[in-house]
C-alpha cells in the first residue's frame, strides 16, 4: 500500500528503539511512532472523504499525515501562508469534509507534542481521480490555488529515486525548514528521510525561524540548525540567501552535509558564495504535477548551472521549442479536471549539458523579447541580480526595448550607490545583451497584495500593474 508505512513497520520491528522522530521536547521511536499512527489512523476510518491538515510543523503534522495513508483517505495540505480565502477555497475545492487543526482544549485529541483537532466542515464530498492519497495546492502564478491529485505510488516514486540517487549514507537528521503542508517538504523532507531510515527532527516553524513566512528570522534558524545537528535542509532561493548572510556573519559550526535548493533558478554566484561560507549546496528542480522533485544536483556530482540529472523514475525529454517535458503520467489530473496526460509539459525552457544534466532557462510564458530580437529568460538575470546580497528582490522587464530595466529591492540600509555597485557586478557576469540599463527602486513586494508567490517568485502581471516602467531611473 505504502512503502513508507512497510518501511515504518520494519523499523518497528527490527529496531523498535530507534528515534525516527524528534522535536524540541520530546521523540519517538519506531515503534512508538506506528502506534500512534495506527492510534489515529482509526479516527479517520469512518469514510474515504478528502482530509484537509491545517497544522504547524511537527510531530502532529508527521502523525497525521501517516494516519491517513494508512486509513486511505486523501489528505489535503493547507499552507500556513495560504489567507483565509485560498484556505477556504481548497478545502471546497477537494470537497474536505474534515479539518484537522490544532487543538487548544481537553476535549480534543492528544498526540504527541499537542493536541489536535477534527473538525466537520459541513463540504460535500466530490469526484475525484481514482487513488487519490494528496491533493496539494500552489498559489502558483495567480491568487487561486489549484489542486493537483497525486497517488501515494507518485509520490513515493520521487522519494525513492532521490534515495537511490543520494545513498542511505545521506540518511541523518533532516530538520524542515519550508512547512510541512508544502510538497517539497513533504515528499522529498519527510517521505525520503523516513524511507531512507533517517530522523526527522520535527521542529515547529517559529523555533526554526519561520515564525512569520514571508519574513524570516535568518540567525534563528542558523542557531537551530547548528544546535539540532541538522545534516539536511530544503531551502527556496530567498531563504539560501538569508543563510548565507546569517553564516558569514556567525561563522557557526554546524553538521549539514546538503542543503537542496528549489522553487526558482539560482545564479551560479550564489552558490559559490554559499560554498564560500562553508554551506553545501545543491540545486534542483520540480514542480508539483510532477510530486514535487524532477531533477537534482548531489554533493558528489553537482556542476553550477544545471539542476542535475532527471530522476532515475521519470523520463524527461525537451520539445522542439525547448520545453522540458516529463513524463510517464506524474500526477493523476486536476481536481475537477480530466486525466493528468501520460507527458506533462511543464511550461520551462530547458536544455541538457554533454553529460546530461538538465539546465532550466526560465518560463516559456516570460521569455522577453528585445528589440534587437533576442530572447531573453528574466529568472535568468534576476537571479544574477539576486546573487548580490545588497539586492532583495528583483524583476527584469524589456519586452520589445533597445534595453533591459529592473524594478529592484534593495536590502534595509544599503543605499544607491551600493545597489549601482552590485547591478555592475551582476551585469558583468551577463552577455551585453542580458544586462540591466536601467532600474528602479520600488518597495518590498508584498504577498498580501498577491505580488510574489509562495516560492518568492515575482508575479510579474501584478507587478507590471503597480510598478509603471515608465518611471524608470538610469543607473
């Protein structure tokens, strides 16, 4: 039924002592950890209705998420950042009949490290594609999440190629940093480490300093990885950044043997300066219609650039227009929707290098074309601008102009004159026809007006709506 169950139950049963999950206060071993599973897994045995999980990172969320794997019943992931209306309309979406969330009274369900809650949410249930265990929702490019249906096989696929392709050697204390309601956490965090018989070190978002998503305590989180032993991470390209400055800065010892990066392109500076400050970096790429991981860099074989080699599971080819192209049949289809294709196109240019490692260009929707007539893939000069650590966020216009411009964020303190220094270094890593002519300063892009996505990705139409480029200042 499940490989990360059977895995469980081995370890239960062969070492029933070991700790395979652990939080600030507390841990438990194999064989506590399948008795609350199947504990739980008995409360949501009474119908096969869509779960909607509204919790914090921790060994609740572990539970939960477990308990319904082994009760059948799809769950459906709610982001912490979600706002009440994205929330809302996931859980009508999937037709949830039951929300779980924290519980706060002695009425509600002990588990380990809290209590928790099941909540009827009066939803009617609906159709959806056969073996369905997740249905995860992005906010994606637009405010309204859309449901991607992945069987627990799909899922499990991915976890076991990135096994196989990092050894169980990898397998230490992996600590999420990203929640838990996020797939990439969740498949290639917890489900990986589980089946490569590792500990996951459950700590909640706010002792890892990521109390407040979209403004993280850097220094937080760099005392907690250091003080965890933490031998793993999963990070987005904004929160690389952060740690990077947070461990030049402190200089702490710590224990990280990888650290993954996704979400977004990230510049070969940045990796070298993280590299540079002793953190072990790797890049990779995915997206959640293919169960989160496609492709990934490992410490042994990573080349700067590329996002690695495509998981042993997938076969990922390029259309004739450069489309990256993956297939066979990663997700089972849309809430809603018809059968997920057996080739999903997934909207990015890519290209493979002689040895086969696949190099993501950009989006094909975002490709700008200047009027010298020269394609240009904006995640590409934004994350040589965003390599620059006096640079917080950055988007790159130029359709149909002589030049490229930038709407840039500068860091708190750093004033024009370092901002023109840092463009100068970004535009020499660039080819002429790539580098920023002009630029100007806008404030913070804000999430709770929709203009950057979870992953920090800019939402390039609402920008372009609030930030005339007419205003453009020379540099």
């Amino acid at each position: 039924m499940s490989a990360v169950i059977d895995a469980l139950t081995q370890r239960a049963r062969v070492t029933p002592d070991e700790v395979v999950v652990s939080w600030t206060d507390g841990a438990l071993t194999a064989a506590e950890l399948m008795s609350e599973v199947f504990r739980i897994a008995a409360r949501f045995s009474e119908d096969a209705s869509p779960v909607g999980v509204a919790l914090d990172n921790g060994p609740a969320w572990v539970i939960t998420d477990l308990a319904l794997v082994l009760a059948g019943r799809p769950s459906v992931p709610i982001p912490p950042f979600f706002t009440a209306a994205q929330r809302y309309q996931a859980l009508t979406d999937a037709g949830a009949g039951l929300l779980v969330t924290c519980g706060e009274t002695d009425d509600d369900l002990r588990v380990p490290g809290g209590r928790i809650r099941l909540m009827n949410t009066g939803i009617g249930a609906r159709d959806l594609h056969p073996g369905t265990a997740k249905i995860t929702y992005t906010s994606g490019s637009t405010g309204a999440p859309k449901g991607v249906c992945l069987s627990q096989a799909q899922m499990e696929a991915v976890a076991g190629s990135l096994v196989s392709v990092l050894g169980r050697h990898r397998a230490g204390l992996h600590m999420p940093v990203l929640p838990l309601g996020v797939l990439l956490e969740n498949v290639a965090g917890l489900y990986a480490t589980l089946l490569a018989g590792g500990r996951y070190h459950a700590v909640g978002l706010a002792e890892a300093g990521m109390g407040e998503a979209f403004r993280p305590d850097f220094v937080r989180l760099l005392t907690a990885v250091a003080a965890t032993g933490a031998t793993t991470l999963i990070l987005v390209p904004e929160l690389l950044r952060g740690l990077i400055a947070a461990q030049a800065a402190l200089k702490l010892d710590h224990r990280l043997e990888m650290v993954a990066v996704g979400g977004a392109r990230v510049s070969p500076a940045l990796l070298a300066a993280a590299a540079a400050t002793g953190l072990p970096v790797v890049e990779g790429y995915g997206l959640s219609e293919c169960a989160s991981v496609v492709a990934l860099n490992t410490p042994e074989d990573a080349r700067p650039g590329t996002v690695g080699r495509p998981l042993p599971h997938l076969t990922v080819t390029l259309s004739d227009e450069g489309e990256i192209l993956v297939s066979p049949r990663p997700f089972l289809g849309y809430v809603g929707g018809q059968r997920g294709p057996d080739v999903v196109a997934t909207g990015d240019i890519g290209a493979f290098d002689a040895e086969g490692r696949l190099k993501v260009e950009g989006r094909k929707s975002n490709t700008l074309i200047t009027a010298f007539g020269r394609n240009v893939a904006p995640e590409w000069v934004e994350s040589e601008l965003l390599a620059e650590p006096q640079i917080l966020q950055a988007m790159v216009l130029g359709e149909a102009e002589a030049t490229l411009s930038a709407l840039i964020v500068a860091m708190p303190g750093v004033d024009p004159v370092q901002v023109e220094a840092a463009l100068a270094r970004a535009n020499s890593r660039l080819p002429d026809y790539a580098r920023i002519g002009e630029w100007r300063f806008v404030p913070p892009f804000d999430p709770a007006a929709s203009q950057v996505t979870a992953n920090g990705r800019p939402r390039r139409d609402v920008l372009r709506r609030a930030f005339a480029p007419s205003s453009s200042q020379a540099a």
